[in-house]
C-alpha cells in the first residue's frame, strides 16, 4: 500500500513541477488603426538651406513624420571642397529634423531647377565623401540617402556620366565606402541594383527611387530596355532586401488605379511616397475603396513595414527564475519587409529599472519570424514577485548604448503599452 503512495505523491509532485517549470503562452492581435513608424509614411521635401523652415512645416502639419531633405550643390560644382558654412548648414537641418523626431530622405545635387551641368567626376566623389561624413553624425534620424548627384534632380538622367555604367557604378560604390552599414542607399532604376551586383557591390543595402510611380507603361522610363514592367515587378519582390523603396506619382495612369497600385506596392517593398505630388493620385485613392477603409488611407498605413506579435511564449511564474526564456512569433503586414538592419530587444522592467537582451532568430520572410532569447533576469524573488515584471520588446536600428526612442519601431498591436521606444506586452502591474 505504502508503495502506490509514493507512486502517486511522486506523480503528484512532478505533474506540479512541469506545471510550475511550464511555457505560458500569450497571445495578441493587430490592431486596426494606424501605426506611426520612422523612416516610413507620405513626406514632403525641403531645402537643407533653410533647417529653421522645417519647424515651420510641423507645426502647420503636426501629422508630418517623413522629410526629403535635398541639398543643392550648384555653387559647389567648381569646388574640391564643400565650404565648411555650407556642410554646417547640413548638419544643422539634420539637427532641426532629429529634434523634430523626423526621418529623413537625403538627395545631393548638382540643380534643382532644371539647369544641370556636370562637374569633374573626382570633384562629385570628393563632394560624397565630404557629404557622407556628416550624414554618418546624424545616422540615426535617416531613412536613408538616394543616390543622387547625377543629373537634374540627382535623377541619373541628363548626363555624360550616364553614358558609361562605370560612372553610375562608381558613385554607388564611393557611397557604400563612405556611409555607415546601417543607411540603406537606393538607385534610380531596378537595372542598376543588377549592375551593381555585377560589380560585385553590396546589393543588400541598394533600393530604388522611382519619380514616375503609376504613371505609365515604364513609369516615365524606369522600366524599359532589357526588362519589361512586369519583369522588373517580378525581380524587385524577388531580390530587393532593404525596405528603403519610393517615390512620387506624377499622372494619374491606368496603372494608378488603387487595386493595383497595392499589388505593386508589396512587390516593391515600398516605405514612402511623396504626400504633396500628384494631389490628383491621392484624390484618386481617396476615392476609390481597399481593404474596407479609402484607398488613400490603406496606401499610409501600410507603406512601410508594419510589425506586430501574434505570439509570446515566456517560462510561468517567470519573476522567480534567474533566467527567462522568451519567443515571440512576429508577423508583418506592411508593404515592406522588416529591415536587416535593425535589433531586435527583448526587456524586462521592474518598477523604474529595465534590463535588455538582443533576441537571435529573425524573420523567415516577409511576413513572419521567430525572436527568441534568454533573459537573465535580475529582479527574480520577492522583488519580482512584489512588484511583477513586465516584459517588452524594443526594435532599432542602433544598438543598446545609441537607443533613440523616437526611431525604434512601434508594434501594431492591440491592447500593448508604447513606454519610451518599447512595446510592453506583459504588463502585470497596469
């Protein structure tokens, strides 16, 4: 008798212990509401000549997030080196954007007005060099810098330097040498991500600008020559890695219809659209439906990418152990994947102390990916179980010690708390 006893408390005993060392799964679900991210969204474009103007504009426009910060070079053509009053004025409307909380778009060229000559080659890498230098200073707040420096506009058009790929090439590659890793660049065209893989060039940093969005058959020339628009589609879904993909819409097309446009917003990874040019595209949008809601709105909430957490797996009674284990099965809904770049963090906050860890694991695709990590967790015990730990995730694309919290990512869930750049998805103590 004394034997089946022990056989049940013992089978008692471990039933408790697996209960006690079990996962607890949580779960969530997206919201349906907009989520305001950086480097993301409809801009609006302003001279970095005039960085008290930017202020200007947020304050007529609170909703602005996304800037397309040009600087013109027209004085400098002749110049080996960019006057220092003149990088000054850079750095300080780079200033004025990040006290702002803006992201910034940068586009260096030689005329915006449509009267464009060429400078010697060597004077426009130099210029690159010098450019890239202060832009490395202010990395946090960009999105990211268009190629550029070619032709009106910086639009690679116009050019003697576009009569030999080396020269196109070239520029590329002095920006890659110059920029930090983590600022993605984008080209004018589909076709010279595929010469600049030939060159043997990071095309894992490359995106595109395209100023001739919807707009025609090859989108006022972008797709022509050896690809045709579908084929460009097909390719850019396929190879494009870096979120940082957009543009302006100059005419309303038949490719501007909004069924369509979504089609070709996914396969481009698109992130940001020029919110001022061509008002008649987003009235066409605004007019037509997507998704339940105006095309319009629909375009806005998914530029970009849009992160959120299906699930959150942690151990139960988690606030006693040293170490937590932690995954999070993360889905996107927007347009664009979830950049490489960024770091994903998981954190644990008790009362006003927060610890982080880098979570390893990413995403599968575009659509979804596994974070996982142990967390040592200092608060384990009476301190833990007093005052309840919550747990969050943190994404940016700085690591721990430059952490700007107004360019880390929100997650576009339901029923989370945003603290100061994390989502909060465990919040014990609320």
């Amino acid at each position: 008798m004394w034997i089946l006893t022990a056989i049940v408390l013992l089978a008692a005993g471990a039933l408790m212990l697996s209960k006690y060392n079990a996962v607890r799964t949580f779960y969530f679900e997206e919201t349906k509401d907009m989520v305001a991210n950086p480097y993301q969204g409809a801009y609006f474009q302003w001279s970095a000549g005039d960085a008290e103007g930017l202020g200007d504009v947020v304050r007529r426009h609170p909703d602005c997030r996304v800037v397309l910060l040009t600087y013109d070079l027209d004085d400098e053509r002749e110049l080996d080196v960019i006057p220092e009053d003149k990088l000054n004025k850079l750095s300080r409307a780079l200033d004025k954007a990040e006290e702002l909380k803006l992201s910034v778009i940068f586009r260096a060229a030689y005329d915006f007005a449509g009267e464009y000559e060429d400078p010697a080659f060597e004077i426009m890498l130099a210029h690159i060099r010098q450019i890239g230098e202060v832009l490395n200073e202010h990395k946090s707040c960009l999105a990211g810098v268009q190629a550029g420096m070619i032709g009106a506009f910086g639009e690679w058009t116009q050019s003697r330097y576009m009569d030999e790929k080396r020269y196109r090439m070239e520029v590329v590659e002095e920006w890659e040498k110059t920029l930090d890793r983590a600022i993605p660049i984008s080209v004018r065209r589909q076709k010279f991500i595929r010469e600049a893989k030939e060159r043997g060039l990071d095309t894992d940093r490359l995106g595109v600008y395209n100023d001739g969005l919807f707009s025609s058959e090859s989108d006022l020339g972008t797709y022509r020559e050896d690809y045709g628009r579908e084929d460009d589609l097909i390719w850019s879904a396929e190879n494009i890695k870096v979120p940082f993909n957009g543009g302006e819409m100059p005419f309303v097309s038949g490719f501007s219809q909004i069924g369509n446009v979504v089609k070709e917003a996914r396969q481009l990874s698109l992130s940001y659209l020029n919110q001022e040019y061509n008002y008649e595209v987003w009235e066409l949008w605004g007019g037509q439906k997507y998704g339940g809601m105006p095309g319009d709105a629909y375009i806005k909430m998914y530029l970009g990418c849009r992160p959120w957490v299906k699930t959150l797996k942690t151990d139960r009674n988690y606030e006693r152990k040293e170490t937590i284990q932690i995954e999070a099965d993360v889905r996107n809904s927007g347009f664009a994947m979830l950049s490489p770049a960024y770091h994903v963090y998981f954190v644990l906050k008790c009362g006003d102390e927060i610890v982080r860890v880098e979570a390893g694991g990413g995403m599968e695709d575009k659509e979804k990916g596994t974070f996982r990590a142990a967390a040592d967790n200092p608060f384990a015990g009476e301190k833990g179980e007093k005052e309840g730990i919550a747990v969050g995730i943190q994404i940016s694309r700085e690591s721990e010690e430059e952490i700007k919290e107004p360019y880390c990512l929100r997650l576009a869930n339901e029923k989370i708390v945003y603290e100061n750049g994390i989502n909060f998805l465990i919040c014990p103590k609320r």
